[in-house]
C-alpha cells in the first residue's frame, strides 16, 4: 500500500501506482510530434550566483504558532459552499459533489492508459474542470454541474492536464518515455488549438529513470513555468557535491538566475507562482549540508544569522532570486512545511504543520497568513501522506485528503476556517478541485 500511497501524492491519486511498478525499464529515444511547436532549452549551465536575499533579524520567540483546534460537526456549515472534485480511491469514479444540493455527479472512471487520466486542473475562474480520456485522446471540458463545454481531439502521447494558465490557455503533459516516465509540457490554446511544447532538458535536470517526485500534477514534467513562460523553476542534481537543488531558470536570456540546495523531492508540492509571476512561494532550507570528501559542512541558501535546527521554511522568492522569509519554524524546530497550498486570493498558505520531519509523520493541518506572518494549527491529524489541501474559490475553506496506512483507507473533511469547523465528507473519496456554478 506504501506504493499506492506514493503515487497518490504525486498524481493526487492512490490508484495509478499499481501501474508503474512494471515501468522500469524505459525506451531510451525521444520524438517530438511533428504537429507540435517545440521549445527546447539551452543544454549549456552557467556558473552558480549565489541566491540574493532579504534579512529580518527577529527573536525565537517570533516564531509566532498558535492552536486554534477546529471542532468536528455533523452537518456541513453554510459557508462552505460549492462543488468539489471528487475521486473514488476504490471505485475508481470521477465525480462532482455539489455540496449545497448533496448530490453527486458521476463523469466517468479514472483508469491511467485506458479512460480518465488523474491528472487534471480547475480553471481560474473556478467554472470549468480540465481533464482527458486517454482511451478515446480526447480532452473534455465540463462545467461545476457536469455538462460538457468542449471536446477536443489531442494526440494519443498526451496525458493529463497539468494546469490552467489563464481562462484559454491549457498546461498538458506529453510522456517523452511512456507510460509514466519523464514528460514534456505543452502549452494548448483552446481557441486555436495551438501547441508549444516546452522540453525537459534544462541544465543538470537529472534524467528520469523511475524517482517520482513528490510535486503534484508537476511530477513527471518537473518544470514549473510562470505565466509568461520567460521563468522555469525545476529540480536539479549538484553534481559536484551530490545534492538535490532547485533551480531559477531565465528562460528568454538562457541563464541560471539562483539554485538552493535542499529536500526539494519531499515537499509534497511544487513551487507555486503567484498570479502575476512576480514571486513564487517554495520550501527552502536555510542551511543545508554539502559533502565533499566525505566530509559534510554548511551551505547557506539563506542568511539571517538565525539558529538552524533542520528541515525547511516557506519563502516568497522573486522572479530574480531576491528571498523573502516567510516562516521560522526551523529555528526552533526540525520542521516542515509539507504539501503546501497557497490560496486563490494569494493572502494564506494551508499546508501540513511537521515539527520533527526527519523523525516520522506527525503532521497537522496549518494556515499562513502572509502578511502577519501568524501560523494557526487547526490540529487536524494529517495522516501518512502529504496530500495537498485544496483551497474554496473564496479562499475561507478548505478541502482536505487524509491518508491512513494502517487501514489502508483515505477519508476527505471539508474544513471551514471562518466557522473553526471541520465536516467529514466521506471515506475512500480523494478531493481534487473545487468549482463553483454559475450564478
């Protein structure tokens, strides 16, 4: 079941895992489709610029966690509202759920290869649901009660829909080894039906041989673009000191802006541009050992003359590298900020509160707030997995997955944040978007 959880962090699904256990040997040549525009990266890397950055010197005791411990209830509050995404973890059905109404709608079966695929994106206007039918290469486009807007034929090496751009423009993913090894991602227009792909051979991004990253609807592209496709945010191996970094990625002048080394493949989440693709937010180390000669010594990605227990912290990044702490809890703590999820209206970010990451699972379910920089733990027990929660189109709801290993059973709550109110929505249900209707 340990597989079946793993690939549920990365596809938002605990079923496809059984599929790609068989998947490790993969086809060594490459052929780009000769409909398709193709953009490909410079393979030359540059000299490594140290990461620019912003120091706020503030006490321990700034840290600022609180608890405020939601109450589970038996109805659902009024505030939350909507229509959630849903996935039947066993019996494989995609589903609406209108929350006000109670009642469900059934699109269809999620099965990698022959029907639905799992990866799929909710537009930002949070009216329409993005998703393709690998079987018939089609990509269907419905609205929150389920009837189908569009359908458009696509090519039978494209999988699912990574995310919305903006409200025409459709992030896809395109297996370069498939099934299920590395991918492209492919920018489709939905008026024109043009495609520009963009390739997966960014400077030291190490080939894909069977690791899966646990980035969400990202982990098999791996590259995270921002809205005008002129920065890519991307995992990469530090040969000379064998670690894993995350790399920023000057697109239109072919350079490397910044790499910070740390666990960038267990964060649970990408990176996350904001709207306007000023600034992303990511988990960083603020320091992290490098080896060299066996021997490990310090690497700052992040200067503040603070103490360093281990782990990472949340950090608004800007487009050119300059660094903007966010969280403090590694001064204290060995902590983490698993599955992290910033909100539509950009002012929280929800994600699984872990204070001794390196230990074990012991992770709660925490909020954000960007501007004070207060952390409030709801104490919402978030199971064995880092499953990312979902955020209401209003930004005062939440909806989110816990996976328990040891009954093998997932369970969704809808948590009002507003009302200090958590609703359990179901047992063997996964959410994966929400929308809203038309008014």
């Amino acid at each position: 079941m340990k597989k079946i959880l793993l690939y549920s962090l990365c596809f938002a699904t605990i079923l496809l895992m059984l599929l790609i256990a068989g998947c490790s040997q993969l086809p060594s040549t490459q052929v780009q489709p000769s409909h398709t525009q193709v953009v490909l990266p410079s393979s030359t890397a540059t000299p490594l610029p140290e990461p620019t950055m912003t120091s706020t010197a503030i006490p321990e005791a700034n840290i600022n966690l609180n608890e405020k411990c939601i109450q589970t209830v038996s109805q659902l509050q009024t505030s939350a509202n909507g229509v959630i995404v849903l996935h039947g973890t066993r019996s494989s059905d995609l589903s609406l759920t209108d929350l006000a109404a109670n009642r469900t709608t059934i699109l269809g079966k999620i099965s990698p290869g022959s029907e639905i695929s799992p990866i799929m994106a909710v537009s930002p206007d949070f009216m329409r649901l993005a998703y393709t039918d690998e079987k018939l290469h089609q990509l269907i486009i419905v609205d929150a009660q389920g009837k189908r807007l569009e359908t458009k034929a696509i090519p039978a090496d494209f999988a699912g829909v990574i995310q919305w751009m903006d409200n025409d423009n459709l992030l896809l993913e395109r297996f370069i080894f498939a099934p299920y090894g590395e991918a492209s991602s492919v920018l489709y227009n939905l008026a024109t039906g043009k495609k520009t792909e963009y390739g997966s051979d960014y400077p030291d991004m190490p080939a894909f041989q069977g690791a899966i990253i646990e980035w969400g609807n990202y982990s098999f592209t791996r590259a995270v673009y921002d809205s005008s496709f002129s920065r890519v945010l991307y995992p990469a191996w530090d040969g000379a000191h064998q670690e894993h970094s995350l790399v920023l990625w000057d697109i239109q002048n072919q350079r490397q802006v910044a790499r910070w080394i740390g666990y960038f493949y267990e964060m649970g989440a990408p990176p996350q541009w904001l709207k306007d693709g000023s600034q992303f937010i990511a988990g960083i180390s603020p320091n992290f050992p490098k080896w060299e000669n066996n021997t490990p010594y310090p690497y700052e990605n992040f200067s503040d003359g603070l103490p360093y227990q281990d782990g990472f912290d949340l950090f608004s990044i800007s487009r050119d590298g300059k660094m903007q702490r966010l969280t403090y809890l590694t001064t204290k703590y060995k902590a983490a900020e698993e599955g992290f999820s910033l909100s539509p209206d950009e002012k929280q970010v929800a994600f699984w509160l872990n204070l001794n990451f390196l230990e074990g699972d012991s992770r709660q379910l925490a909020i954000l707030d960007m501007a004070t920089g207060a952390i409030t733990n709801l104490c919402l027990a978030g199971g064995d997995a880092k499953i990312a929660p979902i955020w209401s189109p209003d930004s005062h709801s939440l909806a989110v997955s816990v996976y328990h290993d040891a009954t093998r059973s997932i369970e969704t709550f809808i948590v009002d944040i507003e009302n200090n109110s958590a609703f359990k929505l179901g047992d063997d249900i996964q959410a994966e978007g929400w929308m809203t209707k038309q008014p």
